[in-house]
C-alpha cells in the first residue's frame, strides 16, 4: 500500500477525541469572539475541518493580529529561529490563555 503525504498524517492521536467528547462540539464555542492583542492557545477540534490550522501548530500560544470573514489571524513563532507566522484560524480552533 503507498504511504499517504496527505494533509492530516501522523495524526492518529493527535486529532482524535476520548469516547466521552465524540461528536459535534458545542455551539458556544464557534461563537466566541477575541479582540485583537488577545493571547490564545491553539487546540485543534477534529470534528471541524474548515480553517483547521496544520497539526505543527497544534498546542501553541499565538496572539491575535485580527479577523477575516469568520476566521482570526493569529500570529505565532514557529523554528528555532523564532519566525513569525500568520495563521487564520476559525474560534473553534481557539482557547483564550488565563
């Protein structure tokens, strides 16, 4: 069988949820709002795919640069070179750091 190179590889733990979290998550969640300058931790949810962020970035803190259509533009440093990267992320996406 080939190996796949596809978008989503490695990810057999990465995007899976536990029994208890299966299914579609709450609607209070895709309607969060962050104000721009807000710190945020990226926790991608599996059960939604549009502007999912690459798994690389699963796990980091970005802060908030601004919004596109329904997506935030979240800026984090990536390498050990500290680059800065755009990301657009959907709120379903986002946790805001306390």
């Amino acid at each position: 069988m080939p190996r796949s190179h596809g978008e989503r590889k490695n990810t057999r733990k990465k995007l899976s949820k536990k029994k208890r979290e299966r299914g579609l998550s709450p609607i209070s969640r895709a309607i969060q709002s962050f104000a721009s300058g807000e710190r945020v931790h990226i926790r991608i949810d599996p059960s939604v795919h549009k502007s999912m962020p690459h798994h690389r970035f699963h796990g980091m803190t970005g802060t908030v640069k601004g919004e596109r259509g329904r997506a935030y533009i979240v800026e984090v440093s990536d390498g050990k070179k500290q680059r800065k990267k755009e990301l657009f992320i959907r709120a379903e996406h986002l946790r805001l750091q306390e």
